[in-house]
C-alpha cells in the first residue's frame, strides 16, 4: 500500500511496516532508464515519465543508483554532494515530483546510499586534505608513509593496485577501496557517523521508504592497519571481482568486514525507526565470508531488515544443487535473517549472457530463470531491462566508459555491457530512450529487437511471462513470506515446498534445454495456473517442457 505523506499521523494498523519482507524491488539506472531533455543521458524526469511501466509490471518498490552531485569518476558512487540531485539528472524538485508519482501508483522509492567513501571533490576531503590540523583533518583515513616511502600495509583496491594514494599537501597516504579519487570515510570518528545519519534522515524527510547500501561491509577499517593475509589459491573465486584481479589473492580480515560496524548500523537503524515502515537492504561483498556477515548484520530487530550477498550474481553456473546449496547456506549463517535476492544488477554481467551461453532458447531460459527467481524465499531485485530478457551488450574498446573495465580490458571488460540504455519503442530513434543522436553507452541491435513495445500485450513474451508470474506471486503469498523445503529430484529437476500458513505449493523446474518427467512428492496436489508454463500431468508423473516448470498446491 501506498503510505500518504502524512503517515506520522496515521495509525499504526494502516501502515505496513513488513512491506519489506518478500517486496519484489526493481532497480533503476538512472543514466540508462530514460532520457527527458535529449542529452543522451538518462534522468529523473524520465525516470517518473516511466513509472507507468514498473507499476503495470508488478513491482512492490523501486530502488534508484546514485543520482547525487558527482564529478561521475565511477558514475554516481562518488558522491561530492550527499543532498542534492545532480543537475545531469534534474534538481531536487523533480526527485520531489518522482516521489510523488511513485507514490500515486503505489510504489515505494528506496534510494541508494553511498556511505563507505565519497568523491575526492567533496567539500569534505578538500578541507581534510588541505592540512593535518583543520576540522575535517580525521573524517578520512590517513596515515604516514613507512620509513621507505611505501604504503603502511598491503591492502588493496577492488579497483586494482594498492589501496593508498600519495597526497603531497598532508604528505600522507589516504585509503580508497575503490578509485583513487574515491577515498574512504573515517567512521571511527563519530562526527563522520553523525553527518552521515543526518544525511539519511534529511532523504527519509523527502518521502523516501528506503535505503540499499552500497559496499556495506567496507565501513569499517582497522585501527591498526594489520596487513591481510594471503588467502589460499583453492580458497580464490571470483564472485566479487574478476578473477584476473589481485584482489582475490588475500583474505581481507582488516580492510573491511570489521565488527565495530555492527554497532553503527544500530544506530543506523535507530533512524529509519524515527519514521514510520521503512527498510533497508544491504549489500555484502565478501567472497569467502559473504553469507556469515548477511547473518551478523540482520540478525535480532536492531541493524539491517534484509542483505543481498554474491552467491547468485556470481559467474557460477545455475543447476539445481546449486539453488539449493545456497539457501541451505544462507539458513545456516543467517537463520535470524532475511535474504534479497537478485539474478543482475548493474555490476555483472546480465543472468541470460551468463549463465546462458550455449544456450540456443533465450527467451525460455530467461522465462524459467524468472521463476525460479521470484519463488525463492527472500525479497527479489530485478534489473531494468531483465524482463525483456536482455543479454549483455558487446561494448567495443573505444566506446567504453567504466574505469574498471578499461583498468582490466580484455580479460574482464568491466560493467558497460550490462549498463546500456533500455529499450522502450523498437521503432523509434534510440529505442525510445532518447532523441539525441549519440547516447552515453551505444544501444545494441539486439536490444531495440527487445523493446517493451515489441514484446508488450504479446502472451508468448519475456515481459508477459514476467508480469504474468508476479500477478501470481502476489495470489499466493506463500512465495513472499513463507517457509522453504528443498525436495529430492534427479538433476537437471529443482524442487521445493513454499509454505505458509495453510498453503504449501510445490514448485518444480526442468532446468535443460530437453523435455524431461518428473514424480510428484507423496500427497494429493492440485496443478495451480496463471503462472504461465504449461505441463502434462498423469497422476504423479508430470512431464516437463524444456526449461519448463509446474506448481502445484498441497490438498
């Protein structure tokens, strides 16, 4: 339900503070959503221009990347301004005007916060940087050289090389996880908490319903500045950076993943708490120890309502044991806890491309991954554009803008391929997506082949199928709040139970390009319909197309 801007003085029983828990949350890019003044670029106008789309979709909330002044070094995540709009993307006015509509069709608006670093321009580290001894000297994490000049210790950066930069102003190296021109806050320093929840409260102000927070596990360094030790190659994967990126080469103990950061997100949660039903997701980039922290931080009712880790954004292949594996290991480390899941994001390569590239049906293996998705338990991210069932793009060298698939190119070849712009009307100049003769990433073929026009009121489409199998998971709420219990099946079959209340439905997947039969568990079942797969059933045998599924309810 939509909350009216008066909300603090609504009743309690009107307002459902567990929206949260089973949303299907879609997440907007705004560069690449849609352009409204023909710059290339997408905004904030266009943004509210398509909310039309997601409320036909089936979506319960919208979770918006960065759109904050930025001198747009990693697009947006490099915040030099924490409360204002940057004027690529509009003013403050028309985020207002967003909120609003968003709201008008029942839809809640989570915004992305950038907590752990912001960009060297902001007026934060221009002060700290300008002298040892001014106000805002320890809101960034400094320290001397070693006696020789190097780094104090060997942590690096996900964005490649070491994770300290040189300043010749203080003479002193600062700590950047990410770019150089993205140095890290000092959370240690309670002002740097203080400005920063004053920061979250001034967007809760504005109507927002909740937060993702980028790089959540990164808040927090040790005081110490311990070097990490090196991390066993059988121990390496590459689930949150590239293989071919150092980065995996240690076992980060002391850059990140520190325990003092349990305590401010209770403070952090605190002030969500000061307004009425709002929530927040986390984001956990920890290749070894990503699921144990998602428990430690949304463990108890006093930090995070839910997490996502990398598991299936990882480029480990989708098979049924590895469902299955994942939520047993998720209920392992965080039994107190709730999960938000997600296939693709702005980060890594689009699901279909993959996990699917031998795969000749596309369409059907986006169709079956979409289920699978939407009936696992936990809330779900969708990417703009998945529902269409997009690939990854195949962006050329020179029309690269991501620094970290320029810093790694070719062997990875950064984030571009997953951020074009969305394809909206397969007639028309860009897609749709703008009137300007050159966008800001290019527009694949493929992808204008795909657009909503084209695939829109078709029963046979990727989009079809996605708002088709959302208006069923909204029938049975099983799939958002309930329990679930995998079943043995021979590969390539997936199944398992949802089950809440008096309602349990089995769901069963054929995860092959080939039909395959399966036998249903002991019990009585009724075949359920309006979810958009079709399967021949004789008694307790249930013949299953390729990437098929059936879903049944328990008598």
């Amino acid at each position: 339900m939509s909350i009216p801007a008066e909300a603090g003085a609504t009743p309690d029983k009107v307002i459902d503070r567990d929206w949260w828990r089973g949303a299907v949350i879609y997440q907007i890019y705004p560069r690449s959503f849609q352009d409204s003044n023909g710059d290339g670029i997408g905004d904030m106008k266009g943004i509210t221009a398509r909310l039309p789309h997601v409320a036909a979709l089936g979506a319960d909330a919208v979770w918006i990347s960065p759109f904050f002044p930025s001198p747009m070094k990693d697009f947006g995540y490099d915040v030099s301004n924490y409360t204002d709009v940057d004027p690529m993307f509009g003013t403050l006015s028309d985020f207002d005007g967003m909120i609003a509509e968003a709201h008008r069709l029942g839809i809640k608006v989570m915004i992305d916060l950038v907590m752990s670093h912001t960009s060297d321009q902001h007026p934060w580290f221009v002060e700290s940087r300008s002298s040892r001894f001014n106000p805002k000297a320890d809101w960034y994490v400094w320290t001397d050289a070693r006696p020789d000049g190097t780094p104090p210790n060997n942590w690096l950066s996900i964005f490649g090389g070491s994770a300290w930069h040189w300043d010749p102003t203080r003479m002193q190296y600062y700590m950047h996880n990410f770019l150089t021109s993205q140095p890290d806050l000092n959370l240690h320093n309670p002002e740097v908490q203080d400005a920063l929840l004053d920061m979250t409260r001034f967007w809760l102000k504005r109507g927002v319903d909740g937060f993702r927070l980028d790089t959540i596990n990164f808040y927090f360094h040790d005081k110490e500045l311990r070097d990490n030790p090196a991390l066993a190659p059988e121990r390496r994967n590459a689930s949150t950076a590239p293989a071919v990126n150092p980065y995996n080469f240690q076992e980060h103990l002391y850059d990140k993943n520190r325990p003092e950061n349990l305590d401010f997100l209770k403070r952090f949660r605190a002030v969500l708490n000061e307004f009425p039903a709002i929530a927040a997701v986390g984001e956990v980039g920890d290749s070894q120890r990503g699921l144990e922290i998602v428990g430690e931080y949304t463990s108890g009712d006093d930090k995070m309502q839910m997490c996502y880790a990398f598991e299936f954004l990882a480029p480990d292949a989708l098979t049924p044991s590895r469902v299955s594996e994942v939520q047993k290991a998720f209920s392992a480390a965080a039994p107190e806890g709730w999960a938000c899941w997600a296939f693709s994001n702005h980060d890594v390569v689009r699901h279909v491309s993959r996990w699917g590239q031998e795969v000749l049906d596309r369409d059907g293996f986006a169709k079956m991954l979409s289920a699978i998705l939407l009936s696992q338990r936990g809330s779900v991210c969708l990417y703009q554009g998945e529902e269409l069932g997009l690939t990854e793009a195949d962006i050329a060298y020179a029309d690269l803008q991501d620094p970290y698939g320029i810093q790694f190119w070719p062997e990875f070849k950064g984030r571009d391929g997953c951020r074009t712009p969305m394809p909206w009307d397969a007639q028309a100049l860009q897609a749709g997506f703008s009137t300007a003769e050159r966008t800001w990433l290019p527009i694949p073929v493929e992808h204008q082949l795909k657009a909503v026009s084209a695939q829109y009121g078709d029963p046979s489409s990727v989009l079809e199928q996605y708002r088709r199998f959302l208006a069923f998971r909204k029938a049975h709420p099983a799939f958002a709040k309930g329990e679930i219990a995998f079943r043995p099946m021979d590969e390539p079959l997936l199944a398992y139970e949802r089950q809440y209340g008096n309602e349990t439905i089995l769901c069963l997947f054929n995860m092959s390009p080939n039909p395959v039969s399966g036998t249903l568990p002991l019990g009585e079942w009724e075949a359920l319909e309006g979810h958009g797969f079709e399967a021949a059933r004789d008694g307790k045998r249930v013949e299953l197309t390729a990437w098929g599924a059936f879903f049944a309810r328990r008598l």
